[in-house]
C-alpha cells in the first residue's frame, strides 16, 4: 500500500478518477509494495485498481495501451525509502571520505531496485530469496558486484558475514536467464592474482548470462586512520591485471565469441600502457565502470577534428583535469593546436590535495583545489571542465562550491563537457548551440 500524492495531467488515472491522496492497495490483484511491483503489474492493457479512499475500499477499471503509464505520482520515487548497504567493504570509497561533506554523499546504497533502473551496482547481502524469486518472475536484468567468488574472502572483504553465502543468487539468476553485469574492485594483496583467476574462472562459467565484467583498480584516499591497510595499484601489479584480465578475455572471445571481461581505463594509466584499439571494447558494455572511455574520448576527436573547419579568430582557452587522464587531454588538445594556429589551448593537471594524491581520476576533483592551484593563471576565453566534476542536475562540485563560485574566484567562464569527443572539440574551438 502507498500514498498517490500527483496525478498526472491527461494521464489514464485521470481520466479514469483516481485522485490525489488515495492509496493504492493492488494492481490486478497484486500487492504494490514498490515502483518494481507498481511497473510491472500496470504493464497490462487492462487495469484493476484497487484503492482506499477516506477508509473506504474502491476499485477503478483502466484500459489503455501496453506499457503506456498510468500516471501516478507518489511521494519518493522507489514508493519507498531506498534500500541502504549492510557490508562494511575494506575498499569503500564513502568510508574514505573526509567529515563535513553534505550528508547525501554519505548514504551507501544496495538497492537492486535502483540496479534495474538507474545500474547500479548491488551486492545481494540485503536480499532474501524472494527478492530473488521476484527478479528472476520480472524478468529484471541487473548489476552486481562480486568482488570475488571466493566465499570466505567475500566475508573478509566486505566485513558481511552473510557476504559469501549470497554468492549463490549470482548462479540462481544466471541460470535462471537473468542477465548480469559484474564488477570487481581489486585491492592489491587481497583479489587480484590467483585470486582474481578464480573469480573470472568461476564467473565464465555461468556466461553467456553474464554479459559483461569490469575490473576497477581500487581507489585510496588520505582518510583511511583506523580502516584495513589498503595500497593502490603500481605499474607492476597494473600490468599484471592487464595480464590476467586479458588472457581471459582471450578465452571467452573464442569459446563464447565475447571478451566479456574488461579492464579499466585507469589499469592501463597506471601500467603506463597503450591503451586497447576500439574493437577490444565491444559494445562498451562496461562505458560507465571507466572502461573505454579514454579510447572512444580520443577516437571521436580525432573524426571531429577531421571534419572541422576553423572559422574564428585567435582564441586561447585552458582545460583542467586530474592526473591520470591529464597525457591523453594533453595530447588531444597538442592535435587541435596543430591543427588550427590560431588556437591556443592550455592543460593543467590538477594535484588532489582534498582527497590525496593517490587519488588521480578527474572526476573527484573539487572546486577549492581547482581555484588554490588554478589561481593567477591567465586561463584564456573559457576553462574547460569535465561534467564529472559536477553533481549530476546541478552545478555544484563534491566540495559543494558551485561553478559560479570557481569563475569568479578565477575570473573566467567555465563550460563543462561530458566524456565525448566531438563535444571537447566544439568546446575548445569555442562552438556552442
């Protein structure tokens, strides 16, 4: 049972009468605990509402197309209040994080909910076997992080004593046709090696249902007093990841016809290793994990840069970036230079004082590092920035200074841009739409 609290205007639950404050008891007789439930049952054409109204039972009938939405609005977008994570992970990045922060960036979440409509990645250690049996009835392909399928290291790392146990939803879904993205973050000493072997051995069993493996190097920030002793990746372990990662993907590629298993971008930085050609990257099923991301941003610049004409005067403008991806926008921007004269085009690598300097990747770049190291430059017409600086919908950084804060302490505009190639070129040329 939940609240309707919105209907929408036009919609079929108008038409029909359902009104703002009933509640929503069943959809063709099923219970609605959740917006999985209320999705799935009001797929149908015909619909039977059954709803309280001031304490009283009614029921609305509804016809409409397949999948058309009903129309109701409730009060959090889940129906409920999102599922929360119950592992306590030596790797976890929100454990890592500096006190003060705004309380959000906080909130671990292990929803698999969220995992089918958002991807995010659960670990299954909050869910029951019926939350299982009800993906697997739905039909719902989702994104789980394993780690390892070592049982008693699972426990280990993920201080979850029921960690190793729930290993086995991830062969109930698989064999049961539900499709499965995996990750593994791996911590040098603990999941890699032998171990990390295992784990794509124990996984490849159960393709062709799962899809697609990302392998993370772990990411360790200035804030870890009194958490498990964890070090980052150096070019000797990155490189033999890459090893083992791309011996499997050998295998799979010609037993199943798919690599499936993908390292990611930041393992082949720290290797100091050419990065794979496109074709590697299949499909980019991993895109978000931060595999394929530097090779597509290069390759999509590259046709851009082909295709576009100069028609400007001199312009000068600065990018900021983080470490790690700072010898790749470097050499982009060194190929527009050469490309049109009149172009100047400045790359600062930016030093993560906030976190620490183990942490290189752009994304976790905060505004007060970018204005003390920033500060005094003659940064030109625009300082570019990557949007994954910002808060998603927002303008705010992970600091919660804002853009507007950044350019007036600089005295530049700033012009943010996702991962993609044609775009960085339109925003160094100066175009905008």
């Amino acid at each position: 049972m939940v609240k309707i609290n919105g209907i929408m205007h036009g919609s079929p639950a108008e038409r029909a009468g359902v009104k703002n404050g009933d509640t929503l008891v069943k959809i063709n007789g099923h219970d609605i605990k959740d917006v999985l439930d209320y999705m799935y049952y009001a797929a149908d054409t015909d619909i039977a509402l059954e709803l309280e109204r001031d304490d009283a039972p009614l029921v609305i009938e509804i016809k409409k197309d397949e999948y058309d939405d009903l129309g109701l609005e409730f009060e959090t977008f889940l129906m409920d209040q999102k599922q929360s994570c119950s592992n306590k992970c030596v790797f976890c990045f929100i454990d890592q994080m500096p006190p003060g922060m705004r309380e959000t960036l906080y909130f671990k979440d292990d929803d698999a909910r969220l995992s089918f409509l958002q991807g995010n990645y659960v670990t299954l250690t909050n869910m029951k076997q019926e939350d299982i049996d009800r993906i697997i009835e739905m039909k719902l392909n989702i994104n789980v992080s394993v780690h390892t399928t070592n049982p008693e290291l699972r426990v280990k790392m993920m201080h979850n004593r029921f960690a190793g146990e729930k290993l086995k939803f991830i062969r109930q879904l698989a064999e049961n046709g539900i499709k499965l993205n995996c990750q593994i973050v791996c911590c040098p000493g603990l999941n890699d090696g032998d171990e990390l072997r295992r784990s794509l051995r124990d996984l490849g069993e159960l393709m062709p249902n799962i899809t697609s493996m990302a392998v993370v190097p772990v990411g360790v920030t200035k804030f870890r007093q009194g958490l498990y002793p964890l070090e980052s990746f150096d070019k000797k372990g990155a490189g033999e990841t890459i090893d083992i990662i791309e011996e499997f993907q050998q295998k799979f590629l010609k037993k199943f016809g798919t690599r499936t298993v993908f390292p990611s971008d930041e393992f082949y930085l720290i290797a100091e290793r050419e990065l794979p050609p496109m074709e590697a990257y299949e499909d980019f099923s991993q895109y978000e994990n931060g595999v394929g991301m530097l090779r597509s941003l290069i390759d999509e610049f590259e046709k851009a840069l082909d295709m576009a004409e100069w028609e400007g005067e001199e312009r000068h403008v600065s990018i900021a970036t983080g470490y790690s991806a700072h010898g790749t926008i470097n050499m982009l921007a060194k190929m527009a230079e050469d490309r049109f004269p009149l172009l100047k085009c400045d790359v600062y690598r930016i030093r993560n004082d906030f976190f620490g300097e183990t942490i290189t990747v752009t994304g976790l770049i905060t505004a007060q590092d970018l204005i003390a190291q920033l500060k005094g430059n003659d940064l030109g017409d625009n300082l570019l920035l990557s949007q994954a600086m910002i808060r998603r919908d927002s303008d705010v950084f992970l600091d919660d200074l804002t853009i507007e804060d950044v350019e007036k302490a600089l005295n530049v505009e700033i012009r943010t841009t996702p991962s993609d190639g044609y775009e960085l070129l339109d925003a160094i040329m100066g175009i905008s739409y």
